[in-house]
C-alpha cells in the first residue's frame, strides 16, 4: 500500500466554504463527496481504494462567523438550524488519477454537486494548483498574449480595439461599412457583440466575406491586418465549419461565448483552430456574483486556459457592470500570470472604457499586455472614430510614460476632446 | 416598414428583475442591451433596424421593495445609491431573427450579459416561451420520458435506478463485480458517478466493455436490458469515440455532465447518439442556489430539452441536498411538460432516496414518469440489493395505489425492512 501512497500525484483546489457545522466538519463532507463518495463504509471501499482514490483536507483557516446564512437551505431549516455559520478557506487535495485529462471531468471533481450541499450555506471554488505535467496533458492556448502580439503586430501598448455596435441588426453591407471606417481608423481589433452570431439576416458567410474584404484591402495599406473576432459560437461542428471560413477568407481570429458552448466544444476548437480564440465570458455574473458562491475568476481563466483560449474579457475599471475595480485588475492579473506551464493570455478590458481609464489601469497592472476595447469611446469620439483610436494610444502612452493625462492632452486634441466628451466617466 | 413590423416573429423571457431604479426603466435596459446595444444613437442604428432587432418589454409586474440590495453592486456603491430596491417580473419579446436557430446564441440573448448589470442588484431568469416554428429547429430529445420507456420496458411505474458506490476507485472487474450483484437484483437503470470518467485506472473502455458483458447476460435472463448511463464527458470528439464504444458493445445509454460539457457539445452528442442521453446536472447549483441570481430550473430544463437531453437531474424529496420538496417537485413538474412541440423528458430524483419518499413523491406529481434513483436505499438494505430494488417498488405501487406505506408494508418484507431502516429519513 506504501507504493500506492507513494505513486499518488495529486492537485489542490481552494473553497470558501459556509456552514452550520464546524468547517473542519464541512470540509471532510466536500473531501468525501468529492471523491470515494459517501460516509458509509460501502462493500467495495476497501482501504486500499481509500489509500488510492479518496480526497483529503489540507488545510482549513477560520474566517468570522456569520449570523445569517448566505444561501438558502431547505435541509437545514428541516433540522431546525439557527447558526451561527462558520466561515473558512478550505485546501483539498484530489488524485490526478481521480480525473485524468479530462476537462468536463476536473470541473465535476473541483466543484461538481458542492455548491447543492445541504451541509452548506456557502460555497466557492476559489483556485486551483494543477502540477505542470498534468496541464501538459490540455491543449492549453495555442497562442496567448505573445501570439496576439505576433499576430497583430502591435507591440509596446495594448491592443486597441472596437465592438461592432448596434450589436444586432447590421447587414453585411452595413457591418463591412463601418469596419471600413474602424479599419481608416487605424483600430488594432474590432470584435462581434455576443449577440451576434448567424442570424438570418446577416448570415455568417455572407459577413465574414464582406468584413475580410474591407480588411484585406486595409492591410495592404496598413502592412498589417486588423484582427476580427468573429462570432463562431454554435453546435460544435458549425463553429469548425465557421473557423474554416474565417480563416479561407484571411481572418485571423475567432470568438466564442465560452459558457454556453462549452469546455468540451471549446477544447476541440482549440485542436482545430489556425488562430487566436477570443474566449466571451458573457453568462460568467450568474456563477460569480454572489461572493458565498460559484467560481472566483481565478480559477475560472485557468480552467478556460486549459481548454486553450488566448484572450478572455475582464470588464474594465469603472463599468457599466457590477464589479469593482479591485476585482477587475485581480482578474487581469491572473490571465498575465504563469499558470503551470501554461501561456499567459491577454485580458480584454471592456464596457464603458475610453481614454480616461488607462492611467489608473497601467498603474495597477504595470503591464501593458491586454486588449483595450472602447464602443462609444471610439465611435463617440466628437472628431470621429480616427481621433477616438487615437486618444486612447495617446492616454495609454500617457499612463506609460507616467505623464498627467490632463497635461499630456494640451498638446494632443484628440487625447483632449475625449477627456472633455467623456470626463472621469465611462461610457459605453 | 409596417411590413417588417408584420413578418417580425417574437419569442419572450420572463425576469426577475432587482434594482434601485424603476423596475419599468431597468426593463428598458435589459431589453436594449440584449438587442441593438446601448442608449446612445449610433450611427447604423436606423429606425428600420430598430423596428427590427429591438428587444421590447412586454410586461412589468411590480413585487415588493426590499430595504437591502441582493447583490453587491460597485457600480451602485459609486453613484451613492442607498435604496429601496425594487423587485418586478419582466417580460421581454425578442425577435427570432435575431438569433437564429444557434442555442449558444439564444443563452447569449436571454441571459448574456444581464447577471453583470450595474443597474441591477438581483437578476434571474424565470422562463421562456418560444414558438414551436422555432424550437423544430433544434434537435430536441430523441427519445425523452416514452423512449427511456421503450429502451428499458419498465411501464407503469418509474424507472428504478442506482449510482455505482464507491463513486470513484473502482477497477473494471470491480465495477462489473458491482453490476452483477445489481442486475441480479433486477434493477431498472444504473449509473456512473459523475466523477467517474475515463480514468487511467480504469479506463473508459475496460471498464464498457466488462460492465457490458455482464449486462448483455442477465439481458437474457431478463428478457430486457439493464440501462448503464455511462459517463461519456469529455471533449466532444472523444465523447463520439465513447458513445460509440458504448453502442457497439450493446450499451444502452450515455451519460454526460450537461454543464462541463456545454449546449454546442450535447447538440453535437445529440445529433450522433443512437440511445437516449442523461443529463447530469452537476454544477447546477452555482446558477441557482441565490434565488436573486441565475436561471431557474424550469429554463434551464428547456434550453437542455432544445439540445437534445433525454432525461435530467432534479434530485428528490427530502434529500441531502439544500433544496427543498416544492423546489424539486417543481423542477420534476417541468419536465413532464409539453415544451412548444419537443417531447417530455424523464426527472431523475436522487440524493438521499429510500423506499420513504415514493408516496410524497407520487402525491405531489400523480405520475410515474421519471427515473427514481438510491444508492444506500439500495445498496445499503438490511436484506441486500434485490430486497432493496424490491422495498423501491412495492413502495411505489403502494404511492400509486393510494394504500399507506406501512399498512402495504405488512405483508411486504423488503417494504417492511427498508422503512425499519432509513425510516423517514434519506440516505445517501
């Protein structure tokens, strides 16, 4: 049994955990849920299944009590419990032949049927530490930060990008218009809204056909093609059929709303892919909002990284959305930092950003590889979208260089309209 | 333009809507940021393509105020908000045209990106009605609650299952050893443990092919064949290799987590599959269990129903899980519904089921259309597995009959045991 013991290689992952029972109490259930499965002794657990399969707690750190539970529970309020709730961080650690390379199979195993425990009222899968040699066994990105950069060649400052707006309705014609104008814009980026996928009125081929077009003539002036993130999002076999088409027509990038394709479509796209995927995290509020439950972000870009996206929005400072910043630039950070053996991969900074976000975004970050993306700071822009690109290369030299924007906009109209368009305020 | 307006078909989804502005004018932001974008005019936004693409608010009815917000909230807490915190039911209609028949694009549109508002302190999505022009245009389940029949020739009752315990470390001989007993019990419908996937331990196909073997002959005994959901999650090309392995080793059934996987894989799965698919729902509860957040089961039970599932978790009365008994008779409820022309799926109660809940369980359902799984209910019998399946179906004819458990129980051994043992109480 000792060589078994001595053979098993394991992972961690990391959960808040709420509950009426003592949390080093809690923190076996999960263990035991987790893995060799219930608390009965049953006919074929014998102790060497135990030795090699069974999940074990590694760590518990005691948080304040709560007076209130922070989700409902209809199982405790049968047995009548009052609290107070226990609060803890919680390490567990599973056997990576518990899994296997398996994407679906790591999700069922670090948060499965948790987040329905009776024995909870709160639970959230925080991290999760996975040894290099069994991430080695994900496609992980096949690009990540450096093969955007390399990609569309923008080096030194983030790549500045635009989402087509309005975000449903265009034509092709009418799409391929206004990426014309983004294009003259001198744009590094410009994205489909999630909204936007195959509709019958603007059926996919038709607009990557018109949109590559407008682009293709654009790189010829520009010695360099503005990246599309074209809306691949489908059954799996239409988005290897859409990938096909975007890249037989030049494109170099495509986009899914990950959550509702899915880790196992997402996966083989990766396998399939010639370029960038730029990974949607729209539906990600429902699995994060409430602080007692769900996935941190953090483990949420390692498990989208292991799947092999290259870039996986973030929101931006002061939003339209709900998050506060210090959330934001924590998410930005784990996307930038190493993850067993895996590429870094940019953040996409988005909703309500314009040229004034940038100085307090590069001084949190210290790192200018991102996505930067403006709607109505670009296409609002009073001198045009041209001047809206522009005032947000010159902010983000500003905020580089360590300059007041306020002072580094006296020489720079651009710079200067949009901070008198769009103020300290974000807009979208 | 009244021609447009007169060809525009609509769809609708219901909200729960929370926010400290007027539910009526949070309901207009939903409505445009889940269509032509933003408040701002752009410049392609005609007032053709508004009559068009515009989300529109069909209803709002008011609930009551709540002094204390859901959910945080920086973009709130930014603007000084202090409350009340209104609560509505929203309806909004959207044009089907704007998604087209693409289910990733659908959960875009009804869900997307609304969890992240900064408008909102609490958003869910109740339900959705979609015309059966529309939903024809999805796989839709293959099989569902009278194909699950068929395969299995369990009438009149449900089908009575178990999950293969210990969830994980069993070998392939094991597990086959396990299913031997099982079917000698005369069991309906067995399952692998979420957790248990392709493991190196016990591989995928070792482990089809004994479990097979031992299945195929008590199928002549039997006179009809044992359903094995096995737990094909993984990438989607692999889980076509599984499904495969499966069929041509005369299985029955595949098994997939529904949301590690994703819609864009299971509508692929769907499209291939020779046998119905179970639908296990693990994950689930990080996009439920706040009631001010995520979906609701019954669209969440639809959206799976359009990808093609056959059959899906609800776990079961009084089980060990937070849910309470009008909750998961609600999710069961929904299944069994005609949903715009796709057919009724098969609940699965598990969790905690004895031979203690069929009465309730019946009471509140007056069917006997669903999938009725224990693990110690019937692993764990005084008497062993067969007594256990045996106390399983006598409690159900006793629940359809009208007779009182213990009363039936008299002259029913197995029935008499089982309630001596688990009582009133579930058990894993």
């Amino acid at each position: 049994m000792s060589s078994v013991a001595s053979r098993r290689r394991d992972f961690t992952a990391r959960y808040l955990v709420e509950s009426f029972e003592p949390i080093e109490k809690a923190a076996e259930v999960i263990a035991g849920e987790q893995s060799s499965g219930t608390f009965l002794q049953l006919p074929g657990e014998t102790a060497d299944l135990k030795q090699r399969s069974r999940a074990r707690v590694v760590s518990v750190e005691l948080l304040e009590d709560r007076a209130t539970p922070s989700l409902p529970n209809a199982f405790a309020d049968r047995k009548g419990t009052t609290g107070p709730y226990h609060r803890g961080i919680v390490e567990v650690s599973f056997p990576i032949d518990n899994v296997g390379p398996n994407l679906p199979n790591l999700y069922a195993t670090i948060a499965g049927n948790l987040f329905e425990l009776g024995d909870v009222t709160g639970l959230r899968v925080l991290d999760l530490d996975l040894p290099d040699e069994y991430t080695a066994q994900f496609p992980g990105p096949a690009f990540g930060a450096d093969g955007t950069r390399s990609v569309t060649q923008v080096y030194g400052r983030p790549v500045i990008g635009t989402i087509i707006k309005p975000s449903i309705g265009l034509s092709p014609e009418d799409t391929a218009a206004l990426v014309d104008t983004l294009c003259a814009a001198d744009i590094d980026f410009i994205k489909d809204d999630e909204l936007m996928g195959n509709p019958p009125y603007a059926p996919l081929e038709a607009r990557v056909k018109a949109v590559m077009k407008v682009v293709n003539r654009h790189a010829d002036r520009m010695g360099r093609k503005v990246m599309v993130a074209f809306n691949i999002s489908d059954d799996i076999d239409a988005m290897r059929r859409h990938h096909d088409l975007v890249v037989r027509e030049g494109g170099t990038c495509v986009m899914a709303s990950v959550n509702w394709t899915g880790p196992a479509a997402i996966t083989a796209l990766r396998r399939h892919s010639e370029v960038p995927i730029h990974g949607h995290r729209n539906g990600f509020g429902m699995m994060n909002r409430d602080p007692a439950l769900g996935l941190d972000f953090r483990v949420y870009q390692k498990l989208w990284r292991l799947a092999g996206i290259d870039q996986l929005h973030v929101n931006g400072l002061k939003s339209k959305f709900w998050e506060g910043d210090e959330s934001v630039i924590a998410s930005a950070k784990a996307c930038m930092e190493p993850f067993a053996g895996s590429k870094p991969i940019m953040p996409v900074f988005s909703s309500g950003q314009t040229a004034a976000q940038p100085p307090a975004t590069y001084a949190a970050l210290q790192s200018t590889d991102l996505m930067f993306l403006a709607g109505g700071g670009i296409i609002g822009h009073p001198s045009g979208p041209k001047a809206g690109v522009q005032s947000l290369v010159e902010a983000w030299q500003a905020a580089v260089e360590g300059v007041d924007l306020t002072e580094y906009a006296h020489s720079r109209p651009a710079l200067r309209e949009a901070l008198a368009a769009f103020g300290g305020r974000g807009r979208g």
